[in-house]
C-alpha cells in the first residue's frame, strides 16, 4: 500500500463504536495487539477453516488495515497447519488497547472489564473466536487466563447480561461453562450476531 495512503488512512482513524466492540471481544478470543515503537497494531490470525471469520474481522478495520487476509500454511510439532491472518496499521488507539490487556506485556483481563464488556457483539466475536459446544450446554475456552480472571469474566457476563455461568477444568485450566438451562438467554443475546 502507497505511503501516501497509510498516512491517509492513518490521520482520519478513530475507533468506532463496533470496531471497539469487536476489537474487546477479539482480545479476550484469539487476537493480539504487538507493540511497534511508539504505537501499536492489531493482528488477527486463525485457523484457515474460520476464514470467514477472518473476513469478517477484515471488513470492521479496513478503514485501518493495508493488506488483504493472507492465507498460509505453518509447521507445528512436524505437522502443517492452514491459517489466515491480516494486521492493522500501526496507530495510538491501539495502544490504549494494549495497555488495557497488556500491562506487563503479557495478556490479562482488564481491571475494567466489567465496561468495556458490555455489548453482546463483543462476547458474539468471543464466542466465534473460543466458544465450542460442550455437554448439553457450550463453553468459552479460557485457557490462557488465570482462575481468577475467568471468575472475573464470570462475573462481567453475570453483570452486564444476567447469564448464569459455571466454569470446568479442561487441560489443567478453568474454562466458563453455559450450562444448559442459560443456553436460551445466550442464544436470544448473541445468535442473530453470529456469523453463519
């Protein structure tokens, strides 16, 4: 992408309100924000089967993002995987973000979560991002936070929407659990912003 037009692009961005949500959402799930000298990018990356999802996470910050979805293949434990990804430009919104959840340059829940997790975009992108079926119910893959970040993100969902959670151990961490009697409030609350 031309200079000329980064610059562009750059001098007239400011999140939006459904970027902030779905940024909030991607950060709890599968994305990261990098540090680059004096400011901060976003990069989103999964598996190659959720293009779609990507796609979609493309099209809410290309007013930010100079590169089309890459899709690639990368060797792990001597067995290749497909992925897509893209990256944000480098701008200051992000680093708000990444001083948000990345206060000691590793990912943790904000201290704030209890505001900036109150739209259901933002726990629908999570969800798209680490939530799977499980049981009668569904769950939320929180394997990178510590146990009492996910009470605290328990008690957030509990808040600011009202849904009753559980949490399990999976692979040694604790993960959220919807059981199956909050299966109805989840689906009426997130269902319609599900991608297909």
């Amino acid at each position: 992408i031309p200079r000329e037009v980064c610059l562009k692009l750059k001098s007239s961005f400011k999140l939006s309100k459904i970027q902030k949500s779905v940024l909030v959402g991607t950060l709890l799930g599968d994305g990261g924000i990098r540090l680059k000298g004096k400011s901060a990018r976003l990069h989103i990356k999964h598996s190659a089967k959720q293009l779609k999802l990507v796609e979609y996470k493309r099209r809410i910050f290309e007013n930010i993002t100079g590169m089309n979805v890459r899709l690639f293949s990368h060797q792990v434990k001597q067995k290749d995987y497909n992925f897509a990804e893209f990256v944000t430009l480098n701008h200051p919104e992000f680093l708000k973000y990444y001083r948000l959840f990345y206060p000691n340059s590793k990912k943790h829940v904000p201290t704030t979560i209890n505001k900036i997790l109150g739209d259901p975009l933002s726990l629908a992108v999570w969800f798209m991002d680490d939530g799977s079926a499980e049981y009668a119910g569904a769950s939320l893959q929180t394997h990178s936070f510590s146990k009492r970040e996910t009470d605290k993100l328990r008690g957030a969902i509990k808040l600011n929407y009202g849904i009753e959670t559980g949490k399990r151990k999976n692979k040694g961490r604790w993960i959220i659990y919807f059981p199956k009697a909050s299966m109805p409030e989840l689906r009426n609350l997130i269902g319609k912003l599900m991608l297909k």
